[in-house]
C-alpha cells in the first residue's frame, strides 16, 4: 500500500469561466489529476480562484461543479487534508463547503512547517506594491455590508451579474501572461520583503496564472502555481523536496 505522505498545490482552476463551454473539459481534467494523487495525498492546498464565481446565499449555491466536489468529498473521506484559499473570484465561500465536504477554508495566508521546511501560502491577490483600485475593492467585497446587500439580490441576477463581469476579466481574454523580470513581479517582490523580516524556505501563490520558479535571497525560494486553462501545473512536496510539474492525462 502506498503511503500518503506528500503535499500537493494547486491554483486558479476558474471553473466556470466564460466560455462556460470550456468548464466540463477542465473539470474532468481537474478531476482525473486528483484521482492520480489520492494515493499518496497526506494534504491538498487549493490556492485560491478555484471557481470564477461563488457566493452561498442561505439556501442556494452556484450549480455545476458535481464531479469536482465529489472527488473531493472522496478525497476527504480517504482522509487526506484540504485547505481551500479564498482567491479574489470566489472569495465569498462561507460555511458550506466546510460543512458539505469537510475541507479548511482559509481567508488570508497561512505559515505551515512540513519536514523540517517553512512555507508561506497565500492566493496572491492584493499583494506588494500597486494595484491600489484592487486593494480598495477587495476590502469593499470583503465587508459584511456588501455581502450583506448582494445576498438580497435574486440568486438568477447575482449570479448573472457576476458572471458578465468575469466574462471580462483577464482568464477570459485567454492571452498567456509573461514574466515581468523580478523587480516588476508584485509577488517577488513581496516576498522578498518578507524575507527581511522572516525566513521562510518557499512562497508558494496562485493568482499571477503564469507558473514560476524564481530563486530569493537567504535560500528561499517563490513558486507561482500558475493555472488550468492553458498550463495544467502543480506543486508537490515529498517531505524533502519541492517540485513545479505539469499534468498530462
């Protein structure tokens, strides 16, 4: 029997994101990718953004993502651990996916130790320097008020709203991005700005939808997850070391 000993990464999966059309392919993808770790899973951080959209009113959630919520509810029955991250496009997950499925929902970042390694995880969005207008929205959406409102909207023109919006955002454009050299990388940056106050061995964040590897001072090291629509990459960590790879079915 195969021992569950490794931690697995991943981000940005935006299931859901227009062209709808395109969800059930990524889905079953996302889908067969868990079904090749759950052997050797101990833990699964999902980093953030994993729908395009999600808000629970009361009684209502956004329809769809059966398998995908099925493989993790099998997942955690098999026992292994999952932390789900609040990206800027489902930040609005409260309490059902704990309860439905038994996973960790996180808000902000989170500092773990694993074989003798420290890792700083967070989704990504919102910090270094710059993107001020983001940073304002962001504490507006997060606020109890604004929740507050957009749950008295009919669940058939929340959601509609929200999913004309994502339809402009930039997963929708379907453009690759590209690497802006580390002293325009926000998240680099970042990073590097905590190490001057903490060492950590890995940052490990989503949002940025370009996978990356990127050497920090102090032998640390920042690795961006990127995303599912055009990259398929992960992180794994087997209690030594940690690897960047690509799934291919």
């Amino acid at each position: 029997m195969t021992a569950r000993n490794k931690i697995y990464f991943a981000s940005d999966f935006h299931l859901g994101a227009h062209p709808r059309s395109t969800t059930r392919e990524r889905e079953l993808r996302i889908v067969s990718w868990l079904d090749t770790i759950k052997a050797d899973a101990a833990e699964l951080y999902l980093m953030g953004d994993v729908f395009d959209f999600w808000f629970e009113y009361a009684t209502v959630v956004p329809k769809g993502y059966i398998r995908f919520l099925g493989k993790l509810a099998e997942l955690a029955d098999l026992g292994i651990k999952i932390i789900l991250f609040k990206g800027n496009h489902d930040m609005w997950m409260f309490g059902y996916l704990k309860t439905e499925l038994g996973v960790e929902i996180m808000d902000n970042d989170l500092v773990i130790e694993r074989g003798g390694r420290t890792f700083y995880l967070h989704h990504g969005d919102g910090l270094g320097p710059g993107d001020r207008t983001y940073k304002v929205l962001k504490k507006i959406f997060r606020s109890r008020f604004c929740q507050w409102l957009f749950a008295r909207l009919h669940p058939n023109l929340g959601i509609g709203i929200a999913q004309r919006w994502s339809a402009h955002s930039r997963i929708a454009s379907g453009g690759l991005e590209d690497f802006q050299g580390e002293d325009k990388e926000w998240l680099v940056v970042y990073a590097k700005s905590i190490l001057e106050k903490q060492h950590y061995d890995y940052f490990i964040f989503g949002h940025r939808h370009l996978p990356l590897e990127v050497d920090l001072p102090k032998n640390s090291k920042y690795i961006n997850l990127g995303e599912w629509i055009n990259y398929n990459t992960y992180a794994v960590f087997d209690g030594t070391q940690l690897t960047l790879r690509q799934w291919e079915r």
